[in-house]
C-alpha cells in the first residue's frame, strides 16, 4: 500500500494513460531509457556477432566453408565464430570438412524450376581417405522424398563416369535420362546442397582443392 | 539537463552493444552446447531422455527412412535435421565428476569410425577412431580435470578438461544392405564406469 501511494502521484504527471508496446517507446524515464538501450544494443551486438562470422567465412565457386573449427586453442573469437557458422559439435578439419550452397555459380537461388551439373574434372573428385557425398536438403535442412528414395550422392554410390573419366552430377526434380546413375534428385521448391569430405587429403586442407561450382543447365 | 534520456539511451545501448558482441562471441558455443545436452538428456532421440554416462545409437529404421520414421512426440529432431545419409550416429553426455569411465569399441576392420569429444565450449579435445587409433578394439579411460591415480593397464588415458563432456560416434554405412553390419558395430560402442 505504501507503494503504491508514492507511485499514483508520479503517474498522474504523465502526459498520456495510454499502454502498450508504443506508450513504453514514447514514454521517457530512466527505466525506459535503459531497456531500450540494452535491448537495441543486444540487437547491434547480434548482428555484429553476424557480420564478424561472416569475415571468417571461405567462399569458393559460391559453396561455403570454413577451416579451422573445433581444435583446442584456437581462440575464443574462432571458436564463438564456428558456433554461429556450424551450430552443432562439429568435428576438426583433419577429421571431417564441410561446405554448403544454396546459390549456383552466377549466385542464383537454386531451385527445382531448373536443372543444375556439377562437373567433377577426372581425378578431381574429393581427396580423401574414408569417404565423401553430396547431400540434398530442402531449406529446412531436411531430407528430400523422391521415387528412388536417393538422399545423396557419394563415393559409395554407384556414379558413372564420363569417356573421360570426369563425373557429372545430375542435379534436378525430373530424373535425367540416360544418367539416372548420377541423379540427386532435387525437390520442386529451392534447396540446399551439402558435400561432406571425411579424412580430407592434403590438397583441401591447404585450400588448394576446389569444389565445382554448381552449373544451371536449364 | 535537455538530452537526458537519449544520453542515457546512447550510452546504455553503446555498452550493451559492445560487451554483448563480446557476450555472443564467448557464450554462442556454449548455448548451441546446451541444446545438444538438452537434447540427450531431456529429449532423447526416439526411445526417450539418453541417461548420463550412456551412449544411445541411432536406429536402423531412422538411418534407412529418414522420411518415414515419426518419432515420439517430445523427441530431439536433432538427428533428422542436417542431412547426413552416410553415417550411422551414436553419442552421450558424460559427467566425470562421479569417476572416469571407460569407453569400449570394437574392432572395425578398417572401416572408418569416430568417435569424438567434445567440451561445453564446443572444443574437441580428443577423438578415438580410424583417425587417431586406428580401427582395432580398445578400452580408453576418460578422466575428468580433477581426477588423479593410476591409469589401467591395457588402457588408454583421455583426459577432459571438464567434467561435462559430449561424446558424438559417426560410423560410415556403406550401402543399406551393410547397414545392419554398421548398426550391430555401432552397438558395441560402449560406456561403463570404472572396474565393471
């Protein structure tokens, strides 16, 4: 009761009665003062945080990566980066790389309206020594359904390769014909792509191996 | 005083901004850390909350059907999201500070495996695996920071610089007819306390 009696008299000297979101903006004391400015400064620090994770990120032919995570002592800004890139327990370069795209090589969305190639050079598949594969994910980071209830495409899963010897994977909704071997079948809507190298060889670790881009055919 | 309140505004928003980079930088690792450990011990993966000290692997069903298996009200949908059609997964939560534990794994036959472990701040101090151990059978004593005695013979010391440790194996399937093969080597992935 006693509070509330040293309070009424403040409340009335306000200029309006109105509540809510737009009366606690327009209001000004202290209190309000300082919330708003924890809650736009934390919204700036956020974005910081974004921007500065981004300046650590690698760009290469639009997949991105990112070298260097997980290890000990690699320092406090390395390590909150690689929270904010690879939100989970990712593992050390030596052990597992990653990279990810949702854009093909002129920076388009990808998307199931069009049909993509990634053209894998002979002998210019991923260096490894356990294995790797190409994932295909809905913007969700969800698995795809499709006929063939084909979730990737790996060194485990049968590609043809060309006369050549390179290796042209299929990236579309319709399978391709004549190359239903190489098909990672995509979903009507966009998508996302993953390539996983596990026991990466020296020529990615250095940074000298590049991943193709990924090549809109239709 | 005419400015007042956009001074006190500013400056607030000016600390907050700064020390709370400072804040997402340091603790961002650690919040994505809790979510996993959120997820093994209060969500679990399908068969209910993973208790502390043991591993739970990943089911043939879910590896094999990743699209058709619906999982229990309440589950961890952390094993269905991130895409990966490669690697039968097995993980826990430890807590060191009843004891070490001891992790047993199988021979693999040069098939690829790891198993990692990884502290709160989302650093991996340590791997057993085709990697680092090679692919025969092994015991490894996991120890925490405040742990002191004698290591067991025949056996190999991890020590974790905390007590929480988060303990992530990946096991490569190589087709869905080898998977029943991963599954039952996965299964033998396994966590005791000392002396059993």
């Amino acid at each position: 009761m006693m509070e509330q009696n040293t309070v009424q008299p403040h409340r009335s000297q306000e200029p309006t009665r109105s509540s809510g979101l737009l009366a606690f903006l327009w209001r000004r004391n202290i209190v309000s003062d300082v919330v708003q400015g924890i809650i736009v400064g934390g919204v700036l620090a956020f974005i910081t945080f974004q921007i500065i994770a981004q300046t650590y990120v690698t760009k290469v032919n639009g997949w991105t990566t990112m070298l260097g995570c997980g290890q000990p002592g690699a320092g406090i800004l390395m390590r909150g980066v690689c929270g904010d890139i690879f939100p989970g327990p990712i593992n050390v370069p030596q052990e597992a790389m990653y990279w990810h795209t949702n854009k093909d090589d002129a920076g388009q969305t990808l998307s199931g309206h069009h049909d993509y190639i990634m053209h894998f050079p002979a002998g210019q598949l991923p260096p490894n020594d356990a294995f790797w594969s190409l994932t295909m994910g809905d913007t969700k980071n969800r698995f795809v359904p499709n006929p063939i209830n084909r979730y990737s495409v790996s060194d485990r899963s049968g590609l043809l390769p060309n006369a050549d010897g390179a290796v042209d994977i299929y990236i579309q909704n319709a399978a391709p014909a004549g190359h239903e071997f190489n098909w990672l079948p995509a979903p009507s809507g966009n998508f996302i792509l993953r390539l996983r190298v596990y026991l990466p060889g020296s020529a990615i670790l250095d940074g000298k191996y590049k991943v193709p881009p990924v090549v809109e055919t239709r | 005083m005419k400015h007042k309140h956009l001074i006190i505004f500013g400056s607030v928003m000016v600390v907050a901004w700064v020390a709370g980079t400072f804040l997402f930088i340091f603790f961002w690792p650690h919040l994505v850390s809790n979510h996993f450990k959120r997820a093994i011990l209060v969500k679990g993966f399908g068969d209910g909350p993973v208790p502390i000290n043991t591993l739970y692997t990943e089911s043939q069903k879910l590896f094999a059907e990743p699209l058709h298996t619906s999982l229990p009200h309440g589950s961890s949908n952390l094993a269905t999201v991130g895409v990966n059609h490669d690697t039968l997964l097995t993980g826990g939560w430890l807590d060191l500070s009843k004891g070490p534990l001891v992790l047993h794994v199988p021979d693999f036959f040069g098939r690829y495996y790891s198993v990692q472990f990884t502290d709160p701040f989302d650093d991996d101090f340590a791997y057993v695996g085709t990697r680092t151990t090679g692919t025969q059978a092994g015991d490894y004593f996991i120890t925490g920071p405040d742990w002191k005695g004698q290591v067991p013979s025949g056996m190999k010391q991890i020590s974790s610089p905390d007590n929480s440790v988060l303990v992530l194996g990946r096991i490569l399937v190589y087709s869905d007819s080898d998977l029943p093969t991963a599954y039952n080597l996965a299964k033998q992935i396994r966590l005791t306390p000392r002396g059993n």
